[in-house]
C-alpha cells in the first residue's frame, strides 16, 4: 500500500491535500441553524493520533475500524449516517474511508470492528463505497513523508430515511443530507507516515471495545 512509496513522492506532495474546508461537515453548511451531536471515541480524544491496530500499519494488518460513540441525536431523527474523510489527502476530494448509512437514532455506538475490513466481516451493517470502491473501512493509510493526515469521522442525524442503494456513494450520501440532514458531529484522528517510518502513537491506548 502507500506505506511502500518513496519519500521523495510524500516531500513532493506535501503541499497537495485536499484541506479540510473540503470535507462535508463544512462544505454543505450543514452545521447552520442545525443540532449539534457529540461525537467521541474510546480509542482517541479529538485531534488525537489513531492507534495503530485502526489503521493499515496495524499489526498482521488488522486495520479495524475504531470503537465510536455519540450523543446529542434530536427526537425527531430518522435515522442516522457516518461518513469517515482523509481531509489531507492529496486528491481533489477528500478521500472517503468509510460510510455507514442506516444508523438506529438516539444516543448510540459502534463497536470496534463494526465496519467489515481485511480478514474482519463486520457485523451487518448498511455500509457504502469508499474510495476503492469497496464496502468496507479503509484504514489510514497516507504516503510517507506528506505530513500528518487529518480524519474526519462524521455523524450526521436525518429527518427522513433515504432509499440508499446497496452500497452509496459520497455524492449520493451528500444529496441525502442536502435534503435531510438535521444534526451534526465531528471527530478528528490522526495518522502521520515522516521520512518513511511509522509514526503512529503505537503506544497510545487502544481502549476497550463496547460491546455490541
């Protein structure tokens, strides 16, 4: 994976990212007038390194998706979304590394390993394309040497439930939340690669993983 790119290409592309203005949670100007939804992790505070094992340096490659919980999802919900987006990587869009769609309302989580991943089969959720065109999570996974990476992990809370085809895309997560989106979280983790070695707080605690 991109962990086997030169430096050199990381260096070049430094400067390339795709920013975080670009990622759904600020570009739809959902958050105006809307509900706010607290969204957290007991694997990482905000803006906080991933630990390892939820990324594609993960021992034996694991790469599971992260334990998340949320709160703060109003009454009148129908049902909820997540949407996960490299804001740093360097393409003209944010790279999308997970969508989950279908979600029950109220206060809720999702376990580690909830989303299917390599040698992982998830636990049935509604899950969309990511970027590789895949119904999975995408573990972080960015070019040595680019500098930190930014992950947007996005609950959003809708007042009606889409038709979602079987497995949606961004663009067709995003008409759904133009139409219907009434709340909004945000949770940033973090994965850096410098100068070709693995930088991720490999120490970090994994927390416990919620049952369910």
């Amino acid at each position: 994976m991109l962990e086997k790119l030169p430096d050199v290409i990381g260096h070049a592309l430094h400067g390339v990212r795709a920013g975080l203005d670009a990622i759904v949670f600020n570009t739809l100007g959902l958050r105006e007038g809307m509900a706010a939804i607290t969204l957290s992790s007991l694997a990482f505070a905000d803006h906080a390194p991933l630990p390892a094992r939820y990324t594609a340096d993960a021992p034996e490659g694991e790469g599971l998706s992260p334990p998340l919980q949320w709160t703060g999802v109003p009454a009148g919900a129908a049902c909820c979304v997540l949407l996960v987006e490299d804001a740093d990587s360097p393409t003209p869009q944010p790279l999308v590394h997970a969508i989950v769609v279908g979600l029950p309302t109220g206060d809720g989580a999702l376990a580690e390993a909830a989303l299917p991943s390599a040698g992982q089969p998830g636990t049935g959720l509604h899950v969309g394309r990511n970027s590789y065109l895949q119904a999975a999570w995408l573990p972080p996974d960015p070019p040595p040497g680019h500098g930190l990476h930014r992950y947007a992990f996005q609950l959003y809370a809708l007042a009606a439930l889409p038709e979602f085809s079987e497995t949606p895309g961004r663009d067709e997560l995003i008409d759904a939340l133009r139409a219907q989106a009434i709340a909004s979280g945000l949770l940033i983790g973090t994965c850096e690669r410098p100068d070709g070695s693995v930088r991720i707080e490999q120490d970090a605690p994994a927390g416990p993983a919620i049952a369910g």
